[in-house]
C-alpha cells in the first residue's frame, strides 16, 4: 500500500517526491528502500551567520532532487565539505504504510570530524524504521567562543553551534517526519562517541524537551557519564581559549572588529593543527587546542555537567540503552606503570592486581584496558546506574564480538567497532571477509535497537531477554564471539576500581 497522493507523487517517474513545509524533494527507491538525501534544514552557517544559532532555512520554489549527500562539514578528513553543510538525509521502506518509529543518528568524531554517507540508513529502514541521519559543524566552527561573539547575539547559546545545529534537526524531524511515513511522536535519538555525548547532551538539555522519546548512547565521549573523564568547558574559558587562537593568526581586541576578522577567515584556515588527531591528543595531555573546546558548559542549552543533572534526575524521562565497547578509547598520558596507577591512590595495589596480575602486561596494553575504563566503559554503567535510580528504565549492554576475520590480531571491540552490527551492516568493517556470524551477530544487534525504537522496549521476537539495568544487580546484555549472553559483568572488579577511585576525588 502507498501512501496518499497527497504525500507521494511522481515527477517524470524518476522518483517519489514528498512536499514537506519547505518545499517538495524527490527521492530515489532501490532495494526496498526509498532515499532522501541531503535536505537543508537550516539555512547555510556562512559569512554573518558563522557562529550564530542555526537559522530557519528558506522555502524554495522546485523540486528539489534529494538523490545524493550534501557537502560534509568542515574537518580535515578528505572528502566532499563545505562550510555550507547543514544538511540531513532520510531512508524510509518503500512499500509500508502507516506511521512508523523514527531513528534519528548523531555521528562521533571528537566533535571534529564525522560524515552521513559512513553511515547508510537502509539496512534499518527495512527492519521498519525511519531513519535518519545529519551533518552539524564541527571544530572551530561548530564549537566556539568569543566575547565578541557574546556581545552579538547576548540572548542566544553561545559556543555550542554543533549541538545547536543537531537540536534544529530535531526540530524539522518534528515539522516534517510525518511527511515520509514517520511518527514524530516516535524518536530515537541514538549516536555514538560524540555522538553518544551528543545524546547525552539532548538528554539533559531542557532545550531539547519533547523532541525525542527514546535515547540509545554507545560509548558516549566528549562527555562521558562521568565529569572528571572529560571536563566540559566552562564558557569562559572558552571565550580566553577563543582569543588565544584569534591572536595566533594575528587577530587582537575582543569587540566587532576581531569578530569581522575571524569570520573573513578562510573555513580553511580553522581546519589548521584541528584534526581529530590533534583534538584527541590535547584531550589526552589536558592541554587543549586554542580554539577547540569542546563540549562547553553554556548554561542554557547545557546548564550543567550532565552528571550532575542524571545524579540530580533532571534529564528527560524516556527510556535508555547505553553501553561500551571491552577494548573502548581511552584517553590519558602514562609514562610508566607507577603513573598509571597513581590516580587510583590508596587502591593502587588492588588495581594493579586487577589489572596485572602476573605483572606481565605490557604499558601499552595497561593503558589500553586503564585508560578505556576511567574514559568510557565505567562512565557508561555510571550513566545507567544514574538513570535507574531515577526510575526511568535503563538497559546496559557490553560489546566485544570481532568479526570472524579479525579474531587472533584484535583481543575485544575495538572504540566505534560495534556500529557496523548495530546499523546492520557488517561488511563496512571487512568487506568481503562477512561470514554468516558475522550476518547473524548483526541482525541481532540491529534487532534490539530497532525494537526498542519501536516500543521502547528492545526485547521481543526471540531474542535473549535483556533486563532493564538495575545498580544493586550485576547483570547486564553481552555481544560476544559465542553470541548473545545475559549475565555478570566480565569487568565489574575493574569498573569498581574506577568508581572508588572517582568517588575519592570528589
């Protein structure tokens, strides 16, 4: 059944055309997936609206062919990009009717770096889902301060564009998903790394109140579950580290005329020593890029860390899934044993005995296991535990399955490995290498996510039940290379390791 040719119609049979209030964009269906791609939802951030709130884009007058992504934003990754980048893409099943869940993805990168087209939509539109997917600024031009910038736009958030941008998004999914067949009452917000952190952000944002009903974070960074992990920013530091750049490439004073300046600059020109690398390794050795500060405590749209607002039970109540990978990022700088277990203090000898039993690990694996800890995994169950105790439900997953062609030379899941199951599309990680458990790790994953997408709930159809999360219990759903397990966490020694050490330095 199609739907009502007040919603679908053909243009010269070259693609189904839908009218969303901006104007009509005509798709492309193949493989049972109808497509539309690179759809502006907020006019381009250039010239005077560079480090400005996303603004409402215009109405235009022809069909506008949704057939390829648009430009990606500004990073120094080489691909299609253009400081004209706020665009979004929407995958649809074409055959069904009725009004279906919404997947809404937020890609990672470090908020440096990141792209729509790395992440296909149509293996979970199958499954009976809308999805879509975004671009929002990155970098120096997605996240960004500047007394200047304070003075202009005084009643708007300030730094915080990138995020900005994500919850303008949102908002044309609430204008116009019904238009493809999606249910705006619908929405799961769901990313990864950053874009897990992203999420994070929506989830305590009373900005973003009502705009989604369910979250899904896998490995959320930048931030984290926990505010010592990775700080956010507070804007006024930002605001120095902004002026520090502006002087660095000879812009002084901190009025209208270094404003008109820095935005005469090539977007180019803010690409430079900003790379994800280069953000990664500042993070890592607390000294951040001049110009590059990340997540920003703005006060508006993020009023506080988000651990305090869960700890407080202040984030939207909807349902959660959130997890990590057993071989996660970890971020920090060791130059020995002693200084990698020094933080844990008075736990010291416990967590080298947890860690290095036999003092046999090398440096580089400690770190790996240490680091991966304290940055994601336990700030992940931290999360759930937070979420939990505020009564909203919470299920915790733990993802260490390797494709059966990389066993022997990867020991886990290595930070962003498990998307490739999650979005259902398992040869993007090795090709031709896919076998059928690989295939079948994939449907599964998928499977959970786009049911709790559908009912908030991921269990159903025959699959291991997995429990909503509970603190007092150690319990929790494993993607391993022997298939789906429920049970004891294999790293709760460690992650409680890393809780006391935390809780020590409150």
């Amino acid at each position: 059944m199609m739907f009502p040719l007040a919603v679908w119609a053909q243009v010269n049979a070259s693609g189904p055309v839908v009218r969303i209030q901006e104007g009509a964009v005509r798709g492309v269906t193949a493989n049972e997936v109808t497509s539309f791609k690179g759809i502006a939802y907020a006019e381009p951030p250039v010239g005077a609206l560079r480090w400005r709130a996303p603004h409402p884009v215009k109405s235009w007058a022809q069909t506008l062919d949704a057939s390829h992504f648009g430009a990606s934003c500004m990073q120094t990754d080489d691909l299609p990009k253009s400081e004209d980048c706020l665009t979004l893409n929407v995958w649809r099943p074409a055959k069904e009717s009725g009004s279906l869940p919404v997947m809404v993805w937020i890609y990672g990168g470090a908020l440096a770096h990141g792209n729509t087209p790395q992440y296909p939509g149509e293996a979970l539109a199958r499954k009976g889902v809308v999805f879509v997917s975004m671009n929002y600024r990155m970098g120096r031009l997605g996240f960004f301060a500047h007394p200047a910038l304070t003075s202009e736009a005084s009643d708007e958030v300030q730094g915080n564009y990138g995020y900005l941008d994500q919850r303008a998004a949102l908002k044309w999914v609430q204008r116009n998903i019904a238009a493809f067949g999606g249910d705006p009452k619908q929405v799961t917000i769901f990313g990864e790394s950053a874009g897990g952190g992203s999420v994070m952000v929506h989830l305590v944002s009373p900005m973003s109140r009502g705009l989604f009903q369910r979250a899904i974070l896998q490995s959320p960074g930048i931030p984290t579950g926990r505010a010592k992990a990775l700080p956010l920013t507070l804007l006024a530091d930002a605001e120095k580290s902004g002026i520090a750049y502006a002087k660095s490439v000879g812009i002084t004073g901190d009025g209208a005329q270094a404003l008109a300046a820095l935005r005469a600059l090539p977007a180019e020109k803010l690409l430079e020593n900003a790379s994800a690398e280069e953000v990664l390794v500042g993070l890592a050795s607390s000294k951040p890029i001049p110009g590059v500060p990340g997540s920003i405590l703005d006060g508006r749209l993020v009023p506080a860390a988000p651990e305090t607002l869960f700890a407080e039970g202040k984030q939207a109540a909807v349902p959660v899934i959130v997890g990590a990978n057993d071989r996660d990022l970890g971020l920090g700088v060791a130059a020995n044993k002693e200084a990698l277990f020094a933080p844990f203090a008075a736990l010291s000898s416990d967590a080298r005995a947890a860690y290095d039993p036999q003092s046999d690990q090398t440096l580089e694996e400690l770190k790996q296991d240490v680091l991966a800890d304290q940055t994601l995994v336990e700030p992940s169950r931290h999360l759930a535990d937070a979420i939990a105790r505020s009564g909203n439900p919470v299920y915790l997953y733990r993802f260490s399955y390797v494709a059966e062609s990389q066993r022997g030379k990867l020991k886990g899941t290595l930070h962003g490995f498990e998307i490739p199951y999650t979005l259902d599309i398992p040869a993007a990680l090795v090709r031709d290498k896919v076998t059928p458990d690989d295939r079948a790790m994939a449907a599964q994953a998928s499977d959970y996510w786009v049911g709790f997408a559908k009912t908030g709930d991921p269990n159903g159809a025959g699959r291991p039940n997995w429990p909503r999360h509970d603190p007092e219990v150690d319990r929790l759903l494993h993607f391993t290379n022997d298939g789906v397990i429920v049970g004891t966490d294999p790293l709760k020694l460690r992650l409680d390791l890393v809780k006391k050490m935390r809780e020590q330095q409150h």
